[in-house]
C-alpha cells in the first residue's frame, strides 16, 4: 500500500538472468531467474551504488515488490526515503531466490546450487552491464533471517567485491539458531516412515503444509546448504541420528564452518575492509537471535571492526520498518 501518492515514483525493471552457475543443484530448481530491480525517480542508474535485498526463508525478492496491505512495500519504501532526502539514491535489487525446500541461504552447495555464483558473478555483472550502477566500492546486500545471514557470510566471504552490509536477525550461532529444530525436524519426518525423500515429496505435494512442517523443511534446506551430502536425496542428510537425535559431530563441525561467529576470527581483515557493517535485531526475537547478535556485537568492538548496532522492541517477523534505518545507511556509506 503507497501511503503518499503525491511522492515521485521509481521504475521497477523485471529483467531475467539464465544461471551456468545453479545448473549442478540436485534439488531440480529452475535456472532462469525473474529479478525486480528499482531505479530511483529521475535517474536511470547510471553512476547509483547497487544495493542487494535478499530475502528470508519462504521468501523471493519478487514479494519484497509486491502490494502489501497496511505496509509499505519496498519500492514505495524508496521512493519515500528518497523523496524526503533521508536516503541517497541507489539502485536496488530483488532477485527471486526461492528453491524446492523453501528458501536459500546464498552460499555455493552442491545440493542447492551455486549461489554465491549467481549472485557475484551473473546476477551483478548483468544489472551493472544493463543499468550502469555500481561497481568496486559501491555495492551492497542487505537481507532479514536467512537474508541476513547471507549479508554477514558474504561480508567475510566476499568483501571484495561487496562494500557494505546490512543483517537484520540474521541466522548466526547455529547451535542456538539450528539446534534446537532438529527434534521438531525429526518428529516431522517419522510421519513420513522417517524418509526424508517421503517428507519432502510430501511437502511438494502440498498446497498448505503446516506450520511444523515448514519449520522442518527449514532444517532439510540447512543440510542441504552446510554439508550437502551427494549421494543422498536431494543431498540432504541431517547432523543428527534420525532415531536418537543425538549429534554427529563431524557432520556438525561441517555446518560449523559456515557459522559466521565459529569463522569470525578468519574474517577480521575482510570486515575491517567494509566500508559499512549494520546489525540488528529485536529485543524479543522468537528464535533468541538477540543474543547471537549481542555476541556478535562484542566480537566486533572486540575486534576493533567500525559498525552500527541496534537492538528494538519487536520480535522475528514484519519488521521491514527497520529498513528506514538500514537503507539511509548504506546508501550513505557506498556513495
């Protein structure tokens, strides 16, 4: 819902990428890639920094510009923090990266597919080709939950090529972030003659799956991601015994190296490269992500790594609002 019809109106551009890069995932997901990108009113990208939404679980970036009752979407977002002069004009981004377990953590996987790949090297080069936005020093990603997560990995992973970073409750501390799903995940799938291929295909079948069932796809795309397996379905095999829910620790420890505060110390430099690092997250975040954030804030102060921390009274869910204080800030540090 646009609240001012009066403000100026960006152009939203859906543009397709066709990906070499997600070819090799085994969960079947299509490789042709609808993308949303805005541009500013009164610009047509030329010399703007570009600015990456990747979003949560269960989420595309063509939803994030989509209609939403009684909220702002994020192009009508835009268009009021710029109209106001509350944030520099950038080029913004929104790719649709929805896969057949629901969601992406934008990391390259043999199972999910290669999407630190698609993002850096076939999703960026097209937009900046095709808009002239952009370029070294001038690019950065943004995301909530899963969203989130990716921002902060490809932080540490990729800071040279993206110069500043926004994580909103983002998916840090696996094992208070994961752990504690793997029980509900295993209870999910013994309905299902404790099979994961029957769990997912299950899943696939349904139009409406519940609650808990969405929950347990969740840790099957976490597998999928960490430590893809090749030889199983879809590459997915869990961390856990599927009968005792007791802990395979090599196969944990491999979920460990793509823990953001397991790697942090590795990633010191990377970070101190950024020209800008945002962290929040709610005081009351159903998932206890405020306390992996607080952990992470103190590494990072610990560190000496310049950045912007806040917590605010909310939970997980329908906190774009926080976007107001995120987007004027990166926006600022990239141009």
């Amino acid at each position: 819902m646009r609240r001012d019809y009066s403000l100026p109106q960006g152009t939203i551009h859906r543009i397709q990428v066709q990906s070499e890069a997600l070819k090799s995932n085994m969960l079947g997901d299509h490789t042709l890639r609808d993308v949303d990108v805005y541009v500013p009113h009164g610009h047509d990208g030329a010399g703007l920094p570009i600015i990456i939404d990747l979003a949560g679980y269960t989420g595309s970036g063509l939803s994030r510009t989509s209609w939403k009752g009684f909220d702002e979407n994020l192009p009508a977002r835009l268009d009021r923090l710029i109209a106001k002069g509350e944030m520099k004009p950038a080029v913004m981004v929104f790719p649709d990266c929805f896969t057949r377990l629901g969601g992406n953590q934008y990391i390259n996987s043999l199972a999910m597919g290669n999407w630190a790949d698609f993002l850096i090297g076939e999703l960026l080069p097209q937009i900046e080709t095709q808009f002239g936005c952009g370029g070294t020093g001038m690019r950065g990603v943004i995301g909530k939950s899963s969203g989130g997560y990716a921002a902060m990995i490809h932080g540490m992973l990729y800071a040279d090529t993206w110069s500043a970073i926004a994580c909103h409750s983002g998916d840090m501390g696996f094992e208070m972030a994961y752990l504690p799903d793997m029980p509900k995940a295993l209870r999910a799938i013994a309905k299902h003659d404790n099979s994961i291929e029957k769990f997912v295909r299950a899943v696939d079948g349904n139009h409406n799956p519940s609650h808990d069932d969405i929950h347990a796809l969740m840790i099957l795309a976490m597998a999928a991601t960490y430590d893809p397996d090749p030889n199983a379905f879809c590459g997915i095999r869990l961390p856990v015994d599927m009968h005792t829910c007791e802990l395979d620790q090599a196969r944990w420890d491999a979920w460990l190296e793509w823990d953001p505060m397991h790697i942090f110390d590795q990633h010191v430099d990377d970070l101190k490269s950024l020209k800008g690092i945002w962290v929040d997250c709610g005081d009351v975040d159903q998932f206890n992500f405020v306390y992996v954030a607080r952990r992470m804030q103190n590494k990072l102060k610990s560190a000496g790594v310049d950045h912007v921390y806040e917590e605010f009274p909310d939970n997980h869910f329908s906190i774009d609002y926080r976007y107001d204080r995120s987007l004027p800030f990166l926006a600022d540090r990239l141009s």
